[in-house]
C-alpha cells in the first residue's frame, strides 16, 4: 500500500496550484461577489487542457488518469470552486459520456471543441418534478422524420448561461421511465433558449440557469447511445461525476483548513495567538482530520477506477464523505475568525457557502447514503 | 620575494553618485590591513579615470593600480575581469573585495573563474578573527542566516560587499598614494561581447537609494490597489516607495522598487515597513534606518522585532488612516 | 539550434524553518519547486524554440526531488532534461557548481548554441554562477538581461546594470543569464504533463558520468568553509502599538509626532505656525 503522490502527482499538482493561484487566486472574491463567469481565464483553462483533463492525448486532451483528475480539480476548488464546478461538470458529465458512449462520428464531430473549451459542456436531468428521481423526467423527445423534437424545462443547469453543448434527458416514450434518453444539444439550435441566471447562495461564480426546449429539433445523430440507454449513461456519467464533486468539496475544506490555521496563528486574544487555546486547537485537529480522510477516500476511490474495478460505491463514499467535510470544515473555519467569518472581507466566508451545495447536487448526500447501502448489502456475507 | 599582504579594492566608478560602494570598502580595507599587517590597494581600470584616482587616494588607498586605456574604454564585465586576473596573477593579492552592485557581482565572479578561486557573495560583514583568518559575513540558505566563511586554501580570498555595508572615511585631500600604472596586458580583449549603445536609465531606484524617508510595502498589503496608497502616503513624507519581492513578482510595484539583497539598497533615517514579513534577503538592503515603523498582524513578524514602533494591525488600514491622519494635520 | 538551460529547484516557501540545535534547514518541510528566476530562463529558451525551432535540454544539480523541476521543464516544453545527482555533489558552493555544470555541458550537449540561466535563484541571490560558467566555458556572456533577438548566428541583447540600459551584441555560441522581470514564463500545460512522464525524458546522472574530477565537485572541490552559522540577531526592544487602525495613528502621533516631525523636518503638530 502507497500513501506517498508519486512525482507525476506532485507535478500535476504543483502546475494546477500555479496556475489556480496565479490566474484565479485574484478575481476569486470578485467573480463570487459579482456573480461574473471569467471567460478570461476559461479561455486559457481551455488552451491548457483544463477540459480534456482526461481525453486522450491523440484527441488534444491531456490523458491524465483520475489520481491527476481529483488533484486537478481540488487545486481549482481550493482557490475558486466556482470554476471548478464548470471544468467538473465540463470534464466528468459531459466529455466523459461522449468519449465512452458517442460513436465515432459524434466523437469526431463533438469531442474538438468541448476538449479545446471552445464549447462548455453541461448536464441535464433535473427538473421541477424531477431530482433524485431520475426517471420522473418529462421532458419528451419525439421521434420525427428528420430527427427527435425536444419540448421540456430544466432548471438547475450547472454551466447552464454559458454551454456551447447540453446533454439533455429526455423521454422517447413518454411516461415509461425505460425509454429515457441523452440527446446532444448545441446551443445554436433553434428552439434552444437559456433561462435568467439563478441567485444562488454559492458557486456564484457558476452561471447556473434553466435551460428551455421548444421544439427543438436535433438530427437522429445527436443521441448519446439508443433510446432506452439514456438512466444508464446518466448513472454512469454520475458516478465520475461524483469524483469530481468530491474533489471539489475536498479542494474547499483544504482551502478552509489553511485559512483557519493561518488566521488561529495571527489573531491574538488575551495577549497570545488564539492557536495557543486549546478550543481551537481541537477545531484545527478535527479539520485536518476530516480532509485527510477526505482525501485518502477520494484518492481510493480514484485508484480503484483507474484500474478499471468497479468504483460507483467508493465514489459515493468519497462524495458523501467530501462534502460533509467541506461543510464542516468551513464552518470550523468561520467559527475560527469570529465576526470576520460571517465578513465578505475574508474567504472563509464564501467557503462555507461554497461548500453547502456539494452535500446536495450530483446526487444529495441522502441518495449517496442510498447507493453506498445498496452496495454494502451486495456484499456476499 | 613577495612577502606583502595586500588587500584589494577594485574600483567601480560608474555611478560614483549613487553608490560610493568604493570608498566604503576602502574603509574597510583600511581596518583590516592595520591588523594583518598589509596594504590597502585601489584598482582602478578604464579610460579617463583620474578623477578616480585622486578620488581613492583622499579615502585611504595607500597604493592605487591605474590601467588607464582606450582598450578599457567600454565598462564591459568580460574585458575588465581579464585585465584584473592579469593584475592579479602578477601582484598577488591576499583579498580582493569588489562592492556588490550588477558589475560588480558579475566583474567578480568572472575574474574569481579564471584566477580558479572562490568568492563569497553580498558580504554584509568582513573581519580577521583571533586566528587571522579573514572571515567573511553573508546571507546564506535563502537569506535566512548569516553563515561565516573562510577560504582554507584558495587565494586570493574574494568578496562582493553589499553597499551600505561600511562607512567610507572623510575625504582627505593631504593623503598621497603610491600610484602604479600599468598598461593592459598584451593583446587584452573581451569575452566577445560588443557594447552597441548604452544609456543611463531615468528613474532607476537612485531616489529610493538616497531617500531619507523610505515606505516599504509588502504583501500583507492584500493587492496591488492596496499597495497604490503607500504612494500618497510617500508624497505625503516626502519619501519614496519600496517593495518586497513578493510584491514585486506579483507585479504591485516595479522591479526597480524592490529593496533587498537583489534590489536596491536603501538607508533611510525613517522607515515604514507595511505588510512586510523581513527575510533578510529584504532586510539586507535596509542599512541601519534610525527610526523604524513596522505593521504587520503578526506581530511575531521579523520586521516587527526589528522596529522602533510595531503597530500590530492591518497595514493597508493603518495606510489609510495615517493618509487621513496626515491631511487632517496640514501636511498636504 | 541547441538551448541548455539551467534550472535549480528551491524551497516553496521563503523562510524555511531551522533547526537551532543542528544549524540546519528543515528543508523536508517544504515542497520544492522551480526556482522563478530559472523558470524565466526556460520561457526564454521556449520563445527562441517557437520563434526559430530549436532543441532545449534543461540541466539541474540537486537531490532526487529535483527531477520533478525536469518533468516540470519538459510539460512545458523542454525536449530532454538531465539531473545531476550524487552525494559527492552536495555541498558545493559556486565554484564547485559552476565546474560541475560546465562537465555536464560538456558530456551532455557540447554543440550547444545558448546556454540560459536565471540571474539570481531565490535561495541564494548570488548571481555568481551565471558568469563564472560562462569563464569556465570561455563563452561570451551578459548577466541581467531582459530581452533578446536572434538574428542568424548574432545574438543581440538588452539588459540593465547598475541604472544603464546596455544593448550588447555577441555571435553563438553564447551565455545569458535573465532577470526575473521579463520572459514571464507560460503557465505549464495540463496537456504536456503525461508525456513529461514518458519513458526518455529525463535522465539521471551522477559525477562519474560526467567524467569529474572528485576533487573539484561538491564540499571538495568549493573554496569556502562555512565556520559558523546562526539566525541574524534581529531584536531591538520596540514599542507595540495596537488596536483599531485609527487609533493606532493616533497614538503613533502622540507618542512620536516629535521624533517623526523631527526625521521628516515638518511640523506635524497640526497647529497652525506662528
């Protein structure tokens, strides 16, 4: 058993770091406070590679095994996880289902421009009526001569004001939740429209919208896989999906950690550093604890793809486990500088709105808990 | 038959204005000699350098080497390390120190190559110890330590010494030295290198060098919008603004601010220093202000030990206040 | 056109914590990196690579951690890198160092064209290594430089020493060392990481591969024997004002408005003059 990062690791993580900080480390506060989504330093993220993290390299992507994903994505997260949101999203759920279930003529049609950046890639399944319960969708994609005619809302949409390609869910047959399927939507197709930005709490950063469908129409070639495959390439795009949500969570509660502890160092109390108290050196214990654990989790979870096993439990576990961290960890944070970590001034404030929304979207932490059982009563005994 | 211990100052003369980096070696030099026993030496090369000659005479040469020569025209580090070797191989040195500005680093690094000995960097002290070994003061490990070094075998013992180091001796016109002239030795020419055009720069830091009043910021200043405001703090001294390394690679402030062991070396009578940590590669290029006023939120920060007055709180914030301060007590 | 460019790896953070007892850094607490100035010189080699095409071989001394500054170099776009790793290296001051990378130019790439460093490494701003190599490789050679245009086999440089801002002109084969404020170095590309780990990229190399004289390498071969080495003594017992950033002004005026009055010879009584 190796606990060490191997030197390709280090690297990977000193690049993203530079880049993470350099780049982003300056309009982090800006772009949360002023909800603006940096095309800046998404165009260069995108001659980089940022999203192809792990396309092959003969497609233009950088080819990196999952360990390099994870540690990727936490870099962007640890300074800016609203942008880490988008290269996640961009890389696990929607170049990731089109690299493992497009045919070669989507691949060769669609994979340049989400690789490059030039098309932010987004993910959509949840609607009104339909979150966890991924087969309640009711959006419809009816068969026509030419092609399917997409009519439905989605809301929720990660990346939604900024997509230049949305896989959407939709149903063949409608109500019958088997005949869900993924059609590939670029967002020059007429009948495509985004709806306002949402006022979220956090990953302000993120242009998270509705996407509207109205009579849509795609050409037949623009469906991910066959009709009635669209829940298993969703499950499977969600279980990669979850690597990078952890990896994001993990990135917050990290960035979470080191703001506590340097500002326990800084602040003095009763003459002394507030370190020196015993309270918050518990609170400081307990946050390493939990990222270290949370990382080691992940890191697993990771590994185990990589070697091609299966991993959609480990990956629930390593989301559970992730995002609560982050959650607590930035609370701890806040708790640690006092009236500054309720201030807009500091970060630690936007940590802990940040990190709220990784206990609930890419399935809540109640349907991680769902998919980790089922898996423990797999088990044989 | 060569039984004198020489120590050497070679002369760097080009902004003798701004850096009198010389004659505080010559000072030095001075010091050291009555206690080894030995000869303070100028070298001076280049071409029209007379001036130089009394120049170093007045503050404490006792002999001076003048290789005055159109072929030394140019202030060209590759030709000048070949003349001085040949100098050197020649007469012998014991020490040779050289100040630590851009030329001279690079001068002594090249002649120390080809006279195959050491050299010591940006010495901020020189002395003999009880041994008479000449024992050499400079930053080492990332400018954290001062480490002392001795050359066991290698001679002659070579050192740059940051200016600022020292205090040059009054100048004293009744001195006389024993002067030499040599003319450069047959067939000299440069490393290859061809000077083109060269110009004195404007604004270059000679205002931070000579500056009474100095306002350092460094990154505890939170952003470059933030950093901007030490300049109406500096208008409002009437000083002029430094910048640490850190503040500099994150492009707040121009390089020529930078003050430290690579930049400019100041010796302000008053010093502000907002936000600054104080590694000594910064530290190294404050000579000795009189009074010091630090912020910083740690107050644990070497700048703050350093200070006369620490003012334990956000910098930008005291630079604000203190703008306002300032203005309110007519001091616009 | 071949490039050698040195590269050093340094510790990531600028005040590494020492241990009093040992007299040594605790170097293992830091994660290496890069060193920025070094980086310059490897963004300077790419842009002539870009502009003219050209072979860039990047060269370190150091421990086995340094070879991760290689892969580094070769992500972002070096063709080859070589460490230079051995105990009988350790310990060498600029002397030492200068010989040891002169025989690894030598044994490595001795048709070079240019060689590039960083002028001053951030942990230690000697400058001293630049133009002793160049002496060691009788080469022609400008410290400090800032820009560059390379014109057949004329090299033509700018750079600024002491205030004076220098053209200088020199034929290849040459050295340069640059200054950390030009050649901003590109950012290293998640797309070349992969390949950088590839099989023959890097290599690592020892004194006996560059033929060395043992004698002239490392502790042995440097100068200087380091006799004592401490903490500077920083200490100066001073006043601590704190509390609001206001009130701090107020009582730094109160308690010294006459001293500071006095070194900024202006009357900061705020009272009208008589």
């Amino acid at each position: 058993m190796e606990f060490n990062p191997c030197m390709k690791h280090k690297v990977v993580r000193g690049a993203a770091r530079e880049f993470a900080e350099g780049e982003l480390g300056p309009i982090a506060a800006e772009i949360d406070h002023q909800a603006r989504f940096p095309w800046e330093a998404i165009e260069k993220m995108g001659a980089l590679g940022y999203f192809g993290l792990q396309a092959p390299r003969r497609m233009g992507g950088a080819g990196l095994d999952s360990i390099s994903y994870a540690i990727t994505i936490e870099e962007i997260a640890r300074v800016s996880a609203g942008v880490a949101l988008c290269v996640t999203v961009h890389n696990s759920v929607c170049l990731y289902p089109l690299l493992n279930y497009g045919d070669k003529e989507q691949i060769a049609r669609l994979a340049e421009d989400l690789i490059t950046g030039r098309r932010i890639g987004a993910f959509c399944l949840t609607e009104a009526n339909a979150g966890s319960d991924a087969g309640a969708v009711e959006t419809t994609a009816t068969a026509v001569e030419d092609g399917y005619l997409i009519n439905g809302t989605k809301i929720f949409v990660t990346n939604g004001g900024v997509c230049g390609l949305a896989h959407i869910f939709a149903k063949t047959d409608p109500p019958d939740p088997r005949s869900a399927a993924v059609l590939m939507v670029e967002k020059e197709r007429p009948g495509f429209s985004v709806g306002e930005i949402e006022d979220l709490s956090g990953m302000r950063a993120n242009p998270v919208s509705s996407l509207f469908l109205e009579d849509c129409l795609v050409p037949r070639e623009n469906m991910l896989g066959k009709p009635g495959q669209g829940l298993k390439i969703g499950l499977a795009a969600l279980d990669v999906g979850r690597l990078g949500v952890a990896a994001q969570a993990l990135g917050i509660a990290q960035a979470a950690l080191e703001a506590g502890t340097r500002y326990a160092k800084e602040r003095q109390q009763f003459n002394k550093p507030i370190a020196s108290f015993q309270t918050i050196q518990n609170y400081l214990a307990d946050m390493a604890t939990q990222t270290d654990a949370a990382r080691l989790l992940l890191y697993r979870a990771c590994a185990q793809k990589d070697a091609g096993k299966p991993f959609a439990t480990e990956a629930s576990m390593a989301k559970l486990y992730c995002s609560a961290a982050a959650r607590e960890v930035a609370n701890l944070a806040v708790q640690i500088h006092g009236g500054c970590g309720y201030s807009r001034e500091y970060d630690v404030e936007r940590y802990y709105r940040d990190a709220k929304v990784t206990e609930i979207y890419e399935g809540t932490s109640e349907v991680q808990r769902m998919v980790i059982a089922r898996g423990v009563l797999s088990r044989p005994s | 038959m060569n039984q004198e211990r020489a120590i050497w100052v070679v002369g760097d003369y080009r902004n003798y204005f701004q850096n009198r980096v010389t004659l505080q070696l010559l000072a030095k030099a001075g010091e050291l000699a009555a206690k080894m026993d030995g000869t303070v030496c100028a070298v001076v090369m280049g071409h029209g350098v007379e001036e130089w000659v009394g120049e170093y005479q007045a503050h404490g040469a006792q002999r001076i080497y003048v290789m005055d020569h159109p072929l030394l025209s140019e202030y060209l580090p590759g030709l000048f390390a070949r003349a001085l070797e040949s100098l050197a191989r020649q007469r012998r040195p014991e020490i040779i120190l050289i100040g630590a500005t851009s030329f001279g680093k690079e001068l002594a690094a090249r002649a120390a190559s080809r006279l195959g000995t050491g050299l010591t960097a940006d010495c901020v002290d020189l002395y003999l110890d009880q041994e008479g070994r000449f024992v050499q003061v400079a930053p080492a490990y990332g400018g954290n330590l001062l480490a002392e070094i001795v050359f066991p075998r290698h001679r002659p013992q070579m050192a740059t010494v940051r200016p600022g180091a020292f205090a040059e001796m009054p100048h004293d016109a009744s001195a006389r030295a024993e002067i030499i002239r040599l003319d450069p030795p047959a067939g000299l020419s440069g490393d290859g290198v061809r000077l083109v055009s060269c110009r004195r720069l404007g604004y270059q830091g000679e205002d931070l060098e000579n500056a009474k009043v100095v306002i350092c910021g460094g990154r505890g200043l939170g952003s470059r919008k933030k950093f901007k405001n030490l300049h109406e703090l500096a208008r409002l001294l009437g000083g002029e603004v430094g910048a640490t390394r850190p503040v500099v690679h994150a492009d707040w402030a121009e390089e020529e601010r930078l003050v430290g062991q690579a930049g400019k070396h100041i010796k302000p009578r008053l010093l502000f220093s907002l936000g600054v940590s104080g590694a000594i590669q910064h530290t190294a290029g404050i000579a000795d202000p009189e009074f010091t006023i630090a912020v910083n939120k740690n107050p644990l920060a070497v700048m703050m030990q350093k200070a006369d007055v620490a003012i334990k709180a956000d910098a930008h914030q005291v630079a604000l206040a203190l703008i306002r301060e300032l203005k309110a007590r007519g001091s616009s | 056109m071949r490039i050698v460019v040195f590269v050093k790896q340094v510790p990531a953070v600028s005040e590494l914590p020492w241990d009093a007892k040992t007299g040594q850094l605790r170097r293992e607490a830091a994660e290496g990196m890069m060193d920025p100035a070094a980086k310059r010189a490897l963004e300077a080699a790419l842009r002539l690579k870009d502009a003219h095409g050209a072979q860039v071989i990047v060269i370190s001394m150091g421990p086995p951690s340094a070879e991760e500054t290689l892969r580094e170099a070769v992500a972002m776009g070096a063709d080859r890198g070589f460490l230079l790793c051995d105990p009988r290296l350790a310990g060498a001051d600029t002397l030492a160092t200068s010989y040891t990378l002169a025989r690894a130019v030598g044994a490595l790439s001795p048709d070079f064209d240019l060689i590039l460093l960083g002028c001053h490494s951030a942990d230690s701003e000697t400058g001293q290594v630049g133009p002793h190599l160049a002496e060691e490789l009788g080469l022609p050679a400008a410290a400090y430089v800032e820009k560059m245009a390379l014109k057949g086999r004329k090299l033509t440089v700018e750079r600024v020493s002491d205030g004076w801002l220098e053209t200088l002109e020199m034929d290849l084969p040459a050295l340069l060392t640059v200054t950390a404020r030009a050649f901003r170095p590109r950012p290293v590309p998640m797309t070349g990481l992969e390949q950088a780990f590839g099989q023959g990229e890097v290599f690592i190399l020892s004194a006996a591969d560059l033929r060395a004289d043992p004698e002239h390498v490392g502790w042995a071969g440097s100068a200087g024997r380091i006799i004592k080495i401490y903490a500077p003594a920083a200490q100066k017992k001073g006043e601590l004002i704190q509390g609001t950033p206001k009130a701090c002004v107020r009582e730094l005026m109160a308690r010294f408005g006459d001293r500071l009055g006095g070194l900024l010879a202006k009357d900061l009584s705020g009272e009208e003059q008589a």
